[in-house]
C-alpha cells in the first residue's frame, strides 16, 4: 500500500428482504407457504485522482 496516495475508495453494500405471506388467487386465500424475496446492490466509488506533485507518480 502507498502511504502517500491520495486516493480514496469506498463500498456500501445494501440489503433487503422482504417477507410475502399466502396470496390470493379469485378471491379465495392460497395458503403456498411464505415467500422472501432478498435483494443485494453494492455501489462502489473507486474514483480518486493522484496528487502528482505530492506523490511523484508518473504514468
């Protein structure tokens, strides 16, 4: 790892579940057990620039 980077990167991870009961079918309660239906977004920021001056780096 370079001590002397300016660079900085970031992950957030965001989960969701959500819990269905029994459904309707004709207006009559279909009893199919529950249903979960989960969810996963991650955003990821892996922006960030080289201070060249400070850091010296090239290419």
């Amino acid at each position: 790892m370079n001590p002397n980077s300016s660079r900085s990167h970031t992950i957030f991870s965001l989960y969701m579940d959500q819990r269905r009961g029994s459904s309707r079918l004709n207006g009559t309660a279909v009893n199919s057990g529950p249903h979960m239906l989960s969810s996963k977004f991650h955003f990821v920021d892996l922006a960030g620039s080289e201070r060249i001056l400070r850091t010296g780096n090239t290419g």
